[in-house]
C-alpha cells in the first residue's frame, strides 16, 4: 500500500462530504446530482451577489460546491471517492470504469503506485548506519596486576577497546534499478582499516541480480542473483572475487529458501572459498513467538544454534541464544523495549567460553542503530553475571521513571496542546464558512417562507444542531442555529436530508468536536405544529404525521 492510503477497498461511509454540500444520498442518481447542483448553484454562484463582500463569500463555497459536483459527477472520479476519500483523488488515479470493482480498482492502484514512485525516485535514499563502540570494562572487577603495587584508591581504568562505523545509501536509478553504496570503517587496539562498496542491483519478475565492486583489503568484485521458484521457494547464488597481496582469492555462495508451513522457513547455505562451510537454519515465527533452530559445518567453526524470543503486547521482547561449537559456547539472554514511536532500545548479557561476559547495549532509532558492548571480564564468574543482568535493568527503571516518561509526558501534553489549538482554529473556520454560508441565504430564506406559507406548506420555524441533551450551562455554546440551512433546502414542501453526518451540510459547523450531536427540528405543515429529534447520523425526511404535536385537551 502506499503512504496516505487506507488498505481498506470497501466503500467507506465516512467520505461522505461530497454528498452532504450537494444534500444527495450515496447513491444518488446523475439526474439527482444536477437538480441539485443547480438549485444550490441559484445560492451560492457569484453572479447571484452583486455585493463585493458577498460575492467574495460566494466565490468560495461556490467553488467548494463545484467540486463536489465536479468529483460526484464523474462515475470513475466517484467511486475512487467513496472507496478511498480525497486521499485517492490527490493520489492522481487514472480513469477506471464505474462497473468495475473495489478489487480491480485497488489492482489499479498498485499500478498507480509504481507510476508515483517514479516521480520520487530523486528524493529517496533509505540511509541506513550502524555505530559501535566496545568499551574494556574489566578493569571493574579484575584489577590488571603489571607487578606493581596497586593502589585501591585509583580509579578502575575503562577504555574504548574497538570502535566501528557503517553506513550504506541507496540511489534509485529507475524503479527497478538501484545502486547502493556502503562503506565500513573499524579500529581495535588501534589498528584500524576499512572498505567501500558499490552495488548495482537489477529486479526482475521472478528475483533481481547484482554486481558489486569494493575496495578496501584489496580489491572486490562480487556477481550474484536471486531466483523465486515457485510461491514458497526462492534460491540466491553469489560468485565471489578479491584480490588481495597479489593473490586471486574466489569464492561462491549458495543459499536456498523453502517455506514449510504458514509459519516455518527453511534455510540452506554453502560457502566455498576462505570461509568454506555448510548452514542450515530453520525459523518458525507466529507472530508472538520465534524459534530459530541452526546449525553449521565449517573450516572456520562448526557449531549448534539454538534461540527464542517471546514478543509482548507493550511492544517489548524477551529473548535467549545458546551456541555451542568447536571453538567457543555462549549463552545471552537479554531484553528489547519501544521508549519511543521510532525509537528500540536493547540489553543483552553474553557468557561465554572463552569469551567471558559482555554486557551489550543497543539503540535504534529510525534506521540508524547504535551499539555499546560492554566487556565486563575474561572470565566466567556468578557475581559479574549478577551485576550485568541487575544493573541495567535498575538503570533503566531509573531512566524510565526520571527520565523518558516525564519527557514523553511533555511531548504528549504539548502535542494535545497542538492538537487542541489546530482543531479549535479549523472550528472557527467551519464556523466563519457557516455563518458567510447563511448570509448567502437570507434573501432564498425568505422568498422560502413567504412561498411555503402561502400554500401552507413547510415552514421550519426553529431548528438547532450540537450537543442538546446536555443540561449544562456551559454547553449552550455547542448548540447553533441551522434553521436557515434548513429552509433553503426546503422542495416543493418536503425536507430530505439523506443518512450521515451532518456537519459538512453548507450553513452548518461542528460546535463540539468529538462529542454526541443531535439535529431538533420545530416546523409547521399546513399551519400545524410538527417537531421532530434525531441524531446526527440518521436521516431526516419531513413532514410527517408521527412528528405532529398532540395538543391537549
């Protein structure tokens, strides 16, 4: 789906604007369209109002009215309207046929989307960076001993141990040709070295190929593919080149991607080359659940993988590993949390042998992702275990509660602020509109009443929107008049104002935002008293001899 754009294909009876200016049902007919569009059009065309303030009014509602009529008008621009709002008309659908359905017209939509994006190529990149920096804390718990007398009063030393930076940007060429370039740059202990990449991929139908030509420790040049077999299988194939001291160093890497159920993938790679080796992986993933279970054969390292992570419903994650091979087991544990919209934070302890433990500490944000691992000792030892599990999760509660909720509390408050001004400001536009509106109908209003009361027709003698059934004092303020709206809609001594909302009726406002409005309507019909009360969804058709007032005695 593309940005802006509800992946609802249903017809949506909130996009009902159009139909309450023009006052037609939904399924109005095109005769009903422009009987109304021409009764409505004696009010509010300029040519009506050769006063210069009201004809300015009229210049603007007119205007809104013409594209209402303009959109509902056109059978194709129509039913984009009511399926997608406004949103699909800006989006700049192309012209589909009135018969065809929601399905087809989303079809058609996706086509529309690779056409937009072509507009955008300039202007999307996808950065993406990762940012490290491993700080030696051992110096916490074991004391180097140098052989000299060590004085307990001097500061534990903690140094930056390793230090590390990537970042790749994309550049759209056309739709389907991209080139990437990334670049790496590492130091540890002081020696430092680092690499650039350029990749150009190609997408296909079934699968997309690449080239990537890199320097660095040497010189790279990669070819490789991806290949979709069928719906549930894909295979990828990468032929690799460096030369390096003088030497031609190959390589291939072969991977195939099989999904064996709803929620299970099945993943085999084979590597030949510096790093020969055979991995096979399989995940299963519910959504709340995941289980990865692997396993490699190597020159470089043979070992067992086994880890879970178990999602929560506050956007939080748990999650463990163990990894048992030839050269090293580990164990890690650790946990990730949302602190923000697009902001991850991560802990993790890692124990291993004969690594010994390192706390990681991770931040992403938006794409950008920054780690701390945190080398608290050489060795395996319960009591560092405890600091490293205990600490950050302490210091995190502290964070949390000192820090990161009274600051999101303030953003909340200052964006409710916002929000609060802006919809007051659209309020008292609507409100503006509404009452120029009705000075366009004051003289249709009276020709109305004098037409209609001469026959004994149907004179509205009051009417009132907004929130009624309240007894406060302070909400008189959310109930407005619509009673000359309402008899300028007046035919032939029948009042239809179809089912939905009622606040983009031209002459009427929303006096109370996000609250329960009603519409009370006290008429006369052949010189008797009617009056009638519905809420603001519902249709209202008068006159009608349920609504007439029963008088006493």
């Amino acid at each position: 789906m593309a940005e802006g754009l509800p992946e609802k294909i249903d017809s949506n009876p909130e996009n009902s604007e159009y139909y309450a200016i023009l006052n037609v049902r939904r399924d109005a007919s095109q005769e009903e369209l422009r009987a109304a569009y021409r009764r409505m059009s004696v009010v509010y065309h300029p040519d009506k109002h050769p006063d210069p303030t009201k004809k300015q009014i009229a210049e603007e509602l007119f205007a809104k009215l013409h594209n209402a009529y303009n959109v509902l008008s056109d059978p194709n621009k129509r039913q984009i309207y009511d399926i997608y709002g406004e949103g699909g008309l800006e989006a700049g659908w192309e012209v589909v046929a009135r018969k065809r359905t929601p399905a087809e017209i989303y079809a058609d939509y996706e086509r529309l989307k690779e056409s937009r994006e072509k507009q955008k190529l300039e202007e999307r990149t996808n950065p993406k960076g990762t940012f490290s920096i491993g700080v030696d804390a051992t110096d916490l718990f074991n004391r180097y001993d140098d052989g000299y007398d060590i004085d307990e009063s001097e500061m534990p030393n903690i140094e930056i141990r390793d230090m590390g930076i990537t970042q790749s940007i994309d550049f759209p060429i056309t739709v389907n040709n991209t080139v990437t370039l990334s670049g790496a740059l590492a130091s540890r202990n002081g020696i430092g070295g680092g690499n650039v990449l350029l990749t150009f991929r190609n997408r296909i139908v079934a699968g997309w190929h690449e080239v990537e030509i890199g320097g660095g420790n040497g010189i790279l040049f990669n070819v490789g593919g991806c290949r979709y077999i069928g719906k549930h299988s894909h295979s990828v194939i990468k032929l690799n080149s460096q030369i390096s001291d003088g030497y031609l160093h190959p390589g291939i890497t072969a991977m195939f991607v099989q999904q064996l159920d709803t929620h299970t993938i099945g993943y085999i790679t084979w590597r030949a080359g510096l790093q020969s080796s055979i991995n096979t992986t399989i995940v299963h993933d519910d959504g709340t659940n995941q289980v990865v279970i692997g396993g490699q054969i190597g020159f470089a390292d043979t070992f067992l993988l086994a880890r879970y992570v178990r999602r929560l419903q506050n956007e939080s994650r748990f999650f463990t590993e163990a990894r048992y091979g030839l050269l090293a087991a580990s164990l890690m544990y650790g946990a990730e949390t949302k602190i923000t919209r697009h902001s991850l934070v991560s802990a993790a302890v890692s124990i291993s042998v004969p690594r010994g433990i390192t706390l990681k500490i991770k931040v992403t944000r938006g794409s950008q992702t920054y780690k701390f691992p945190i080398y608290l000792s050489e060795e395996v030892d319960r009591t560092i275990i405890f600091y490293a599990t205990v600490v950050p999760l302490v210091a995190y509660w502290v964070t949390q509660s000192l820090v990161i909720k009274p600051f999101i509390a303030k953003m909340k408050r200052n964006e409710d602020m916002y929000n609060a001004e802006a919809k007051e400001e659209s309020r008292r536009r609507a409100k503006h509109e509404a009452e120029s509106a009705i000075k366009l109908m004051e003289e249709t209003y009276k020709r109305s009443v004098d037409c209609e009361s001469s026959k004994g027709g149907l004179v509205i003698v009051r009417a009132w929107f907004g929130k009624l059934l309240s007894s406060s004092r302070d909400d008189i303020n959310k109930i407005i008049d619509v009673t000359i709206p309402l008899q300028c809609q007046v035919k032939d001594s029948h009042l239809i104002i179809p089912e939905g909302p009622k606040t983009s009726i031209l002459g009427f406002y929303d006096p109370c935002p996000g609250e329960e409005k009603m519409l009370r309507v006290e008429y006369e019909f052949r010189l008797i008293s009617h009056e009638v009360t519905i809420n603001e969804k519902e249709a209202l058709r008068i006159p009608k001899q349920s609504h007439r007032i029963q008088v006493q005695g």
